[in-house]
C-alpha cells in the first residue's frame, strides 16, 4: 500500500506508537514520520482539488480552452479504478515519498489513453537514450494489484523526479540529532519519574513469616512483596512490618513532559521549513492577516505544480502542439480563496506601464490569449496605441 512506507524506518521496520511512550528506539522515527505525514497530506490534498485547464488549438487556429478528452482524463476519469482527485493526490503523495513517480498510458481500444501511477517499477540506466521501464505493478485503493510483462518507453509513460540529495541528508542529519535528545529527555524523564524507596531495617535481623502461609520469608522476599504492592497499576494495599521503614526518595523530584513536547514541536517546525511549508499553515493558527496561504502556494505548492505541468505537457501535448501554444496548467486562481478583483489595481498599473495583456498573463501564470490586442502595448492614462498621441476624430 502507498502509505506502508510513511510508517516504517530505513529498515523497513514498522514504527510502533507505543515506542514513544515507552521511550523505544523509534521514537524519533515516529514523530518525524506523523510530522512528514501531516506535511505530504497538507500538499497532496490541496493540488488534488486544483483544476487542471487544457488549451488547444480551434478550427479557426485560434488557442483556446478545450474541454475535451485530455481535460476529461485529467480531472475526471484518468482510468477505470480512480477518479481525478484520487489519482492526483495519489502521483503527489508518491512523488514526496519516494522522490519519484511513473505513469504509464494504456490504450482503451477506443483511441483513448487512460493514465495508471505505478506502485513499483524498475528503470534502465540509459543516459543518452531515452529510459526504459518493466516490472511494473499496479493497483486500486482496495489493494488488488497487477503485475505488467508489457515494456513502456517514453512514447507511452511519463515520469518524474524529485530526488534532492542535500534534502535527504539535512533530514537525516536532523533525525540523528533529534534522536539523541529524545534519548536524553526520556532517561531524564524516567529517571526522575521512576519510583524509588529506601528501606530501613533494624539491625538485627528478625525472623519474617508470609501471613497467608506461616512460612519463613527472606529479606528479598520480603522486600519483592512489598515492591509489587508499590508499582502495582491497581489499588493495593502494602503490609509493612513495625520493624521496616520506607522513605520515598524521589517524591519532590517529579517532571514534566514539557521537555518532551519542546523537542516534538522542533521536530514539527522543521519539517514544515523543509517542505516549504509556513508554520501557521502546519499548525492551523492562521490569522486574518496572514500571508501563509500565499507562501504556501509558492514556495510548496508551485514548484510542484510546475512539474507535473511540464511532465503533462512532455507526454499528452507534445512538442509540435506545445511549440503552437497548446498547453496544460493548473488554475492558480482555484488555488486563492479571494477575488480577482484583490489583483485588479496591479494589473491596471501594469497595462499603463506598458505591459501587454500576455506579458501580464505570464506573471499570473494565466494562459496566453491568442489575439493581436494581447500583445499591445498601451502607455497613456486611457490605455491608447503606443502609436502616441491624441487621435483626431475620424482616425
């Protein structure tokens, strides 16, 4: 399943919640997992329910918007076994984790291409050529998986990349360090949390017999019955000779878990700072006047975007249909719960500046609009032709 590996170590070992409580060895690997966890899932949904606009090529030769079998596979039904949401928040969660993702086309008979994200899947080392893949797996939400003899090339495939080697040893080198302090804070913690007695005998040794059965009784078995009475986890009652007096060592020397909590919010903020995501966007304490959605979408959510967007491109468009200005690209303006018209002011200062409608579109990361008044440019308060001047009437 796609998120096993969310929840096991290096070692391909299954990471146990009780490990934190009881200061296992994986305790760190735990948080850090929770915490990578909430920051795939905070990046995958939010690009899952991004609309996906396809621009093609109309009977006039004109580029336009097209709802058409592309827009269909991409937003509605990629293949039999997914809806649109699904399978893009499934190529995302599988690009953060594993740092790369395939998807294969398959011909349906019908002159359409439904899109699948391989599970597993090996690559050929080609450098020069283009890469081959095979073994590929497949499967549904349900689990059920299919092994594929077939073998896709470029032609018929799209992957992707995102493997980041400093990425990779930043978080590790943090995983060590954290490491080592939840290994301090917990011997801390249980070390002055652990119940410790001392026992005052007299010195001379009296005889000591068990109550229930009259026999005899060590000073060690003494000592382990009154041991289970005192760490039991249920109400007990301990029977303590007249002879014997226990003093609680560490009855002022309890702490917290506040140390505990400290290291785990650490733990959160930096994996937040190392997915580009703002902390009150992490953490849901977003203010009316934060920022924090506006630099979640570019410093997470962009770059991403602009990767499937180029692969799209790569394997459903085409060179000679891009180089025309066919394209695919997500709807930023879906992106931002505001209207558009918090943008107006700017776009109206740059169309007086001289920017062209397309120029402006390009900074949006609109479309470009294929019409010669696109592409004017206009300098005067009333955004007349650049030709200048005031027009005489009839002109």
């Amino acid at each position: 399943m796609i998120f096993d590996k969310m929840f096991k170590n290096e070692n391909g070992d299954i990471i146990n919640i009780f490990d934190v409580i009881f200061g296992g060895e994986n305790s760190k690997e735990y948080i850090y997992t929770i915490a990578e966890a909430k920051a795939i899932n905070l990046i995958s949904q939010f690009i899952s329910k991004t609309e996906i606009l396809t621009y093609e090529m109309n009977k006039e030769k004109k580029i336009e918007e097209n709802r058409g079998e592309i827009y269909w596979r991409l937003n509605i039904q990629p293949n039999f076994i997914e809806n649109g949401t699904m399978f893009l928040k499934k190529l995302v969660i599988r690009l953060l984790i594993d740092k790369e993702a395939l998807i294969i086309m398959n011909d349906n008979g019908k002159g359409t291409k439904l899109l699948y994200i391989a599970d597993e899947f090996d690559c050929s080392n080609s450098i020069l050529y283009g890469k081959t893949y095979k073994n590929i797996i497949i499967s549904d939400h349900k689990g059920n998986s299919l092994s594929l003899e077939k073998q896709y090339n470029q032609d018929n495939s799209i992957y992707y990349s995102i493997a980041n080697e400093s990425f990779a040893k930043a978080k590790d080198s943090f995983k060590i360090n954290t490491g080592k302090l939840l290994g301090t804070i917990s011997k801390k913690y249980m070390r002055e949390n652990s119940a410790k007695w001392k026992l005052k005998r007299p010195g001379q040794q009296m005889p000591l017999k068990d109550a229930e059965t009259g026999k005899d009784l060590s000073y060690e078995d003494y000592k382990k019955k009154i041991t289970e009475g005192l760490i039991s986890e249920e109400d007990t009652v301990v029977m303590l000779s007249e002879m014997f007096d226990l003093i609680n060592l560490n009855k002022d020397n309890n702490t917290s878990l506040g140390d505990y909590k400290d290291i785990v919010k650490q733990i959160g903020d930096t994996v937040a700072n190392l997915y580009g995501i703002p902390l009150d966007v992490f953490y849901g304490s977003k203010t009316e006047k934060s920022t924090g959605n506006d630099d979640f979408i570019t410093f997470a959510i962009d770059p991403i975007l602009e990767l499937i967007e180029d692969g799209f491109n790569l394997g459903l468009v085409g060179k000679k249909n891009y180089l025309k200005g066919e394209t695919i690209m997500f709807n930023r303006f879906s992106m931002q719960h505001k209207d558009i018209l918090d943008a107006a002011n700017g776009i109206d200062k740059l169309t007086g500046d001289g920017f062209s409608r397309n120029e402006i579109n390009k900074f949006l990361k609109l479309p470009q609009i294929d019409e010669d008044w696109a592409n004017k440019h206009n300098l005067t308060k009333n955004y007349g032709n650049m030709k200048g001047g005031a027009e005489e009437d009839g002109e």
